[in-house]
C-alpha cells in the first residue's frame, strides 16, 4: 500500500466508485426508457480493470466485452460521452450508433458484444505489436468465463501460443455465463491452470475483489510479458451483483448468495483499507461518493439536452466494399 500511495490509492478508489455511480445511473435511465438495446452493468468488478490499469498504465492495446462502460471510463472516455451514447446521441462516444455495448477509446479497440469475438482482435494486436518489434507494450484482453468455451478462445491461445504474442488474457470469473453456473459450462476449473497447461503458456489466479491483489498482479504479469513476449492467462474470480444484463432478474441465485456475495464489495473492501491505515475517514468518503455522484448526473443532464443523430448522416462513416 505505501508502495503505491495515498493520492493514487485515493484517485483508484475514485475511479471505482464513479464507475459504480455511472453504472447505477445508468441502469436507471434504461429502466425509464432513456437507453435501448441492452445493458451490462459492471458492478461487483470494479476492482479488476482499475487495479489493472493502475498498474499497467493506458498505453497498451486493450480489448473488452459488451460490459464495457468501466474500462472506457479508465482509458479517457468522459462520464458525457458514455451517457450520451448510453442515450443514443449525437455527442456520444459513436456517435449515438455504438450504444451500451460498443464502446471505444484511442487505446481501446472496442466493447464487442459477439461473445469470444473480440479475443482474435485482442491477438491481432499483440501481433502488431510484435510485428512492429515493440517492446514497451502488452495487449490486455477481458472476457468472461462463458467465452472460453468458444471456438475463438482456443484458437486464439493456440496461436499466440506458437507466435509469442505479448497479449495478456484476463477471464472476469463471475460464476454465471448468463444463468447458468460455470460449473455446468465449463469442464475444468481452475479454468485458467488448466487450459493454460493446454498451451504451454503460463496461469495465475487472483481475488478479482481486492484491488491491491489486481494491482500488484497486474504489475508483475505485466513485466514478465514484456520480458519474455510470451502470453499468458489470468483467471481473477470475482462477482456481480446483477443479472447478466438489466433484463435479467438473477433468480438462478438466491437472495442469500447474493447477500454474501455483496459483503465483498471490492469499493467497500478498498474503502476499509485506507480507513484502516489512516489515508481516509468516512466522511471523506462520504464526499468522495458525492463527487462523482455528480458527475454523473451532470453528464445524464448532458445527455438529455444532446441533440439526436441526423438520419442524413446514418451512412457516414461506412467502410463498404
């Protein structure tokens, strides 16, 4: 912890909770008919992609799933620019066209919503990166414990297996591949001991709760890579206090296993840290939350007052062969 220190912890867990803020907000508007399509609320998770970032830095390729609304917020897209593309405007980060699920950052090749169809993306930079000699940087690709089962998984692994491609595969295990247990999708588990034992390539584990066992991950994984241009799997274990997407009521888990779930709120969990080693109270935190809670009204106000696309414009844009 004082390796890191106190204004950067402060600013991490300032970040966590305006992704929190952004996500409860969000879900909201969708409820009153503000947002369309679908929703896939980060909330339980925060502490891997922040703790990830904080180590790594933004200056690496990184590459999501349609719960993507986090990791644009940590790689420099505005709390308006989310909310405005949440709302289907104009001023949104695609322009009103992406929504909740396709969201994109200088450094991040997109929120894609085909489940395991962005890990081949996540490969192809590493490629480029290789291709290019550069040895400064990483590839950073998130997915869900569901999408190992895909084809593209596989293959994808197979092939920076044999290339050596500095790309860091990170699985979110959060339990529910939609409503259905991990256990009942996926054959083996540790999932990431086991299928990384399949490709030669090495595995690590960690409480995708606790930020500091990100971070510190994170940092470490992050220098073997760029040692060694070698990839590697990541299985951080974690949860979400939601359904699968806002649609989703949970029922396939108790109110009870949610509850205990709940009692490691990774905010709550970093929050106690610092209080317990003296770098914040509860009534800054207190202010903290308000902060961003702001912020994110603010940018709900933004995105109410944006102006709606122009149908003129819809093929703007287009790569058509």
């Amino acid at each position: 912890m004082e390796e890191i220190g106190k204004p950067t912890l402060l600013m991490q867990l300032n970040q966590m909770l305006l992704i929190r803020n952004l996500e409860i907000r969000g879900e909201a508007a969708y409820q009153q008919g503000k947002v369309g399509g679908f929703y896939h609320s980060y909330i339980g998770q925060e502490a891997i992609q922040v703790g990830c970032v904080a180590a790594v830095g933004v200056q690496h390729w990184f590459t999501t799933t349609y719960r993507c609304h986090a990791l644009a917020l940590l790689l420099g897209v505005t709390p308006n620019e989310i909310m405005a593309e949440l709302y289907g405007k104009v001023t949104g980060n695609a322009k009103g066209r992406g929504g909740s699920m396709h969201l994109f950052a200088d450094r991040m090749l997109g929120g894609l919503a085909i489940v395991g169809g962005h890990i081949p993306i996540a490969t192809g930079a590493a490629f480029s990166i290789k291709y290019l000699k550069r040895k400064d940087i990483a590839s950073f690709c998130f997915l869900g414990e569901g999408a190992v089962a895909q084809g593209a998984f596989h293959e994808s692994l197979n092939m920076a297996a044999l290339w050596s491609l500095p790309c860091i595969y990170v699985i979110e295990n959060n339990h529910w591949g939609m409503g259905t247990a991990m256990e009942r999708a996926i054959a083996v588990s540790p999932i990431a001991e086991h299928l990384a034992n399949s490709y030669g390539i090495k595995s690590y584990s960690v409480d995708g709760m606790d930020f500091f066992a990100c971070y510190a991950l994170f940092k470490e994984v992050l220098g073997e890579v760029l040692r060694t241009s070698q990839p590697l799997l990541i299985e951080a274990v974690t949860e979400r206090f939601r359904g699968h997407s806002i649609s989703d009521p949970g029922l396939y888990r108790s109110k009870e296993e949610l509850q205990k779930a709940m009692e490691r709120d990774p905010v709550l969990l970093m929050k106690a840290a610092l209080i317990e080693n003296k770098m914040l109270s509860e009534e800054e935190f207190e202010e903290m939350d308000r902060k961003q809670r702001e912020i994110v009204l603010a940018a709900m106000k933004f995105a109410d007052e944006s102006p709606w696309p122009d149908p003129v414009a819809l093929e703007e844009g287009v790569f058509a062969p």
